[in-house]
C-alpha cells in the first residue's frame, strides 16, 4: 500500500512543471502627495496644471468668478481637484490660493474638509487661518478645540461660553495686549458673567459672525449686495434672522451656483415669500434675475405640472421653466403635445428654442423660423436666438443663418492648456452678452457641450 501511495505521489510530481512562472517585480519609488496636491475630488486629468507655470495658474483662480450654478460647479470641481501643483509653485502656495477662493465663495465646509486632510504639522499659517474661520462659520466647537497660533481671541469666547472666570480674565489681558478689540473683549465679559450682549462690531469678521450668532443678534444692517460673497452666504446661513431678510441675498447666491435649491426652498417656505401661482412666481423671479434659482429650489411645482387642451396653447413660460428646472423630458413632451394639438400657438412660436438647448442627436431650425419670420418678428429678435445656437454650433448641415441686426462676438483665442482654455472660456461669461456667447462657443469647441448647454439655460440669453 505504502509503494502504490509513493507511486502516485511521483506520478503528480512529475506532472508539474518544472517551476511555476512567477512574474516579474518591477520596483518603482513611492511618490508622497505634496500638501499643494490635496483635494477632494479626482480631477479629468492629474496633470492639469503640470505645464502651467505658478503665476499663471494662480491668477487664472484669481479671475475665477461665480456666474451660475453650472458654471460655478465647473470652476468648483477644478479648485477641489487633487492634481499636482502647477510647476514652480512655492510651498504651500498652491493650497493656499485654493482654499482662499473657496472661502471667499463662501463654501465654508469645503475648506474645513479639506483641511481636515492636511496633517497638522504640515499646515502653513496662512491654512490654519482660513481653516478656523471656515470652522467658526460651521462649527464652532470645532474652532475652539482647533490648536493653532493666532487664536487668542477665540480661546478667549471659547473660555467666556465655558464659564471659566480665571481663563477668561487672562485671555482680555492678552488680547489687550495684542491689539484693540473692544468688541470681542466686551461679549466675552457679557457670556462668562450671563450679562445680555447686544452690540455690533464695527466689521463683520468670522469670529464676529459666530460671537453674534452667540449672542442671537440681527445683523442685517451690517450686510447688502456689496458685502463679500462670503460674508453674504454666513448670513444666509445665520438661523436665528428672519428668512425674509435673508431671502433675497440667498437668491442671488443660489442663482450664483453658491448655494443649494434646498436650503432656498426652505426659505421660501419660512417667509411665505410666494404667491402659490407658478406662473407669477416664475414671472417674479424673471424681473429679479433668478430665474434658474427659483425653478431648481421649486422643481416639485413644476414636476407636478401636467398639460391639458386648455393649458397647453399659451404655456411657452411653462416649456421655459420646466427646462430651466433641469426637467428636459418633461418640456420636450409638453412642447411636442404642444405642437401636435396648437400647432400655431404661442407656446410653439415661443417655446421651441427653449427645447434645443438640450443635448440632441439632432437639430432643425429653418421650419420653427418660418412662422416667426412670417408673423414680422423683429430682425433683432431673431438674431438674438440664433445668434446663441451659432455659438453652439449647432445648425445642422444644409442649414444657415445670417446676422443681419447684430454681429458675433470674436471668437476667443484657445491656444494654452485644457485647464487654462476651460477657465478662460468660462471667465468670458461675466462680460455682458457677448461675453456669454464667447463663453458658450469656447465650452463647445472644448467638449463642454452639455455644460454649455446648461449655462445658456441658466443664463437666461434667449429672448
């Protein structure tokens, strides 16, 4: 038994290969990500900036420019984007630059994320700065436990609201020391004894947004539509003002792209601000110029819109909204019954461009215009809605328009890096009309279609 066991052993041994083909290791050097590296998103491209020299890229982030909610996430996505610096970047530059726009936009949690990724001991002053007041604007136990220099005067609220008498008494003496902040100095005295609080500062500053949001003190008076994004978007977010004050800057900011449909819609809803009409709302938030904001914050309104033989022949501003409200299926298919049972109506004449500024296989332009040309619709007018579809490019074969009333704006130049066109192209679009066009034909010849597409609807350039 034993030799027949030994047998079969030799007989699989002998099966085997001779040894087993193991592949090669190939040993390569680990590259540690730099700080200037970090962000929070994968980028297109990890190279983006590798051929753009620092002074360049960081001025390219300079002109960067909220404009509307598509475009903003264009430029946002590029600032979070975890790519190598751009070459000849001084240390921590890089970073700094990013984390700075983005706290000037106002996007307060964005910049505490991504200083949460940064090792503390390889944090730069100028982070740890933009750090904690991004934290005293969303988290303010988080900015008093965050260990940093410079931050004598939160320590010094942080021991005040902590009821320690003997902490807080030394903190007033080094803050006099160090400087004169009256303002500070008094709230923490009012929250360690109890006292009521109720002054203004002379400057709204981070930590004087979070002391007043402490104290529960309007501040309304201190902010207007010249005050920074940032500051703007901290009293929107501040929940102790009235919605109705707070209410038309966040419009403004949702329309910007720097703010959520959400949080506009609760407000909305807090103020009682609209009217239950969707038509009068819709037509409301036209004349104040957030049109795109008002339709995404109410998209269940216009979700719940269904068409009927009556509502259908005069509802262009419908196929308009519903588009706007990001529901492209929902207007091509109030357009199409639309046309099929009004096919001379208002909503036909006035509502198919609204339509096309979707991504299609196809395009067809010449018969909508017909009707338009033949009810002595203006030149101007008509040049204005082609002029947006020529800077799209998107006239199919056979088809042509000439400009007789107005005349299209240079094409932009798009000779640098894909990351220096993307960000020109879309600096363009705060430069009135023609600047959008510009915009919108640059976004296109990169492969930005869909993205150009959206920021013509958001926009608002079709008459």
């Amino acid at each position: 038994m034993r030799a027949f066991r030994n047998s079969l052993l030799f007989l699989w041994l002998a099966v085997l290969p001779a040894r087993a083909d193991v592949p090669a290791v190939r040993q390569t050097a680990l590259h540690r990500i730099t700080p200037d590296a970090y962000g929070l998103t994968v980028p297109r491209d990890k190279a983006m900036w590798e051929r753009v020299a620092f002074p360049a890229a960081k001025n390219l982030i300079g002109q960067m420019k909220p404009f509307s909610p598509a475009a903003t996430a264009m430029q946002t996505d590029i600032l979070l984007s975890t790519a190598q610096p751009p070459a000849f970047t001084p240390p921590f530059e890089w970073l700094n630059a990013r984390m700075a726009k983005l706290f000037d936009w106002g996007l307060f949690k964005e910049v505490a994320q991504l200083g949460e990724k940064i090792p503390p001991t390889v944090r730069s002053a100028a982070q740890n700065g933009v750090i904690v007041n991004a934290l005293l604007l969303t988290d303010f136990q988080k900015a008093c436990a965050f260990d940093a220099d410079n931050t004598e005067k939160i320590r010094l609220i942080c021991s005040a609201l902590n009821g320690d008498e003997d902490e807080t008494f030394r903190q007033i003496e080094i803050v006099r020391e160090q400087a004169d902040d009256d303002f500070t100095v008094k709230a923490a005295e009012a929250f360690v004894s109890g006292a009521s609080f109720t002054a203004l500062p002379p400057a709204l500053s981070p930590l004087n947004i979070a002391v007043l949001r402490l104290a529960g003190i309007d501040f309304s008076e201190k902010v207007s539509e010249r005050s920074p994004l940032w500051v703007q978007k901290a009293f929107v977010e501040t929940a102790g003002i009235p919605a109705e004050k707070r209410l038309p800057f966040a419009e403004r900011l949702a329309q910007k792209g720097l703010l959520s449909p959400a949080v506009l819609k609760r407000l909305y809803d807090d103020a009682e601000f609209l009217t239950g009409d969707l038509k009068t709302d819709f037509e409301n938030a036209e004349k104040r110029g957030v049109a795109a904001a008002f339709a995404l914050a109410e998209k269940d309104r216009w979700a719940a819109l269904e068409p009927s033989i009556e509502n259908l022949a005069d509802s262009a501003w419908v196929v308009k909204g519903l588009t706007a409200a990001g529901l492209s299926a929902k207007a091509q298919d109030w357009f199409d019954k639309a046309e099929i049972l009004h096919p001379d109506s208002p909503t036909v004449e006035n509502g198919w461009f609204y339509t096309e500024l979707e991504p299609k296989d196809e395009h067809y332009f010449s018969f909508r215009l017909k009707p338009m040309i033949d009810r002595d619709t203006s030149a101007e007018r008509l040049d204005d809605i082609m002029a947006v579809f020529l800077a799209l490019d998107l006239l199919p074969n056979g088809e042509y328009w000439n400009l007789s009333a107005r005349e299209m704006p240079e094409a932009l130049s798009l000779d640098g890096t894909a990351v220096e066109n993307e960000l020109n192209a879309l600096a363009a679009l705060t430069k009135g009309r023609d600047g959008v066009l510009q915009s919108l034909q640059a976004l296109k010849r990169l492969g930005f279609e869909k993205e150009a597409l959206r920021i013509a609807v958001e926009a608002d350039i079709l008459p």
